[in-house]
C-alpha cells in the first residue's frame, strides 16, 4: 500500500494505517535523529514524539512527499531537544561553577565513538544535515530544500563546503594522506 493511500487511511482515523506508516518510517526517523546530533539515550524519546506529533497533524498534512514532511518534523523535534539540553548543560555548569563540586554521571557511548560520526557531529548543523539527508537518507536537493527550507544551491554549496570540512577534519586527523 502506497504512502498516499496509508495517509489517507489514517486521516479517516483507520489506526492500523497510522500503525503501517510508523512500522516503515521508525527506524528512518531514529537514525536521522542520531545522525543529526540527537544524543543515542534520547533517541527513542524523539522518535516517539516524532510520530505523536504526525499523528496530531495529520490531518493538515498538505500532501507532498511524506518523507520530506516527516524528516521535517524530526528535524525540528531535535533541535528542541537539543536546545533543551543544552540549557540543561548550562544550568549544570552554572551549579557546578557555583557548588565547586563535580558532577558525574556522564558517559560516553559506544556508539559516539565512531570517526566518522565524530567528525559530521563537528560540522556546523547547516552543513550537518543537508550532508546528512543526502548521502546517508538519499534525498535529492531539492527535497532537502524542502526539509531545511533554504534554497536547493545553497543546500548544494552546503553539501560541498562539508565535504571540504570532512576532507580536513580528516586530514588533521592523520587518516588522509596526500
């Protein structure tokens, strides 16, 4: 069953066609929230606000790619996410400062240890997630355009100025050798 005919299932409030559409994009989502920075423990919690917020809205989904839509959405659910801990970083930080104690409890995961996903977690996010979307999600500019809202040649100027930061970062990093 196509896309279309899911979404127009679960606007007639079919639950089992909502269930469909989340079976085939959930891992889609949580690997586009990781890839953009979303730390691995919050992962899940963004993916599950991902959908509840899709399933609230669907009904004004305007009926373009769905896939643009969604990745949207996930977009701007992480970076609330993010913004919110990074609030959190500060408020630690200022009670840290504060107090003269250390705080633990922070780990390092498994996962953040990869080079490459080091290396694209240093880039800045307009170059981030068009890189991203691109290479890692298959999307064209154009519909990366639609996601970010910025102009198909500046996602393009993006994607290359990233690969050039990439190149360098590995380059410092001694895995490039010319």
């Amino acid at each position: 069953m196509s896309d279309h005919e899911l979404i127009e299932r679960a606007r007639s409030g079919e639950d089992a066609a909502f269930q469909v559409l989340i079976e085939r994009y959930y891992r889609t989502v949580q690997k586009f929230a990781f890839q953009i920075g979303v730390h691995p423990s919050s992962v899940e919690d963004v993916t599950q606000e991902v959908f509840l917020k899709v399933y609230r809205s669907i009904s004004s989904f305007s009926g373009g790619t769905f896939t643009t839509w969604l990745y949207s959405i996930t977009l701007n659910t992480a970076r609330d996410l993010i913004r919110k801990e990074k609030r959190q970083k500060r408020n630690i930080q200022a009670v840290k400062e504060k107090s003269k104690r250390k705080i633990y409890g922070e780990t390092d995961s498994s996962e953040d240890n990869s080079k490459l996903h080091e290396a694209i977690k240093s880039l800045p996010e307009k170059y981030r997630i068009p890189l991203i979307l691109h290479y890692f999600h298959d999307k064209t500019y154009r519909e990366v355009s639609q996601v970010t809202g910025d102009s198909e040649t500046a996602i393009k100027t993006r994607v290359m100025r990233a690969r050039k930061q990439l190149k360098e970062w590995y380059e410092k990093a001694g895995v490039i050798h010319e």
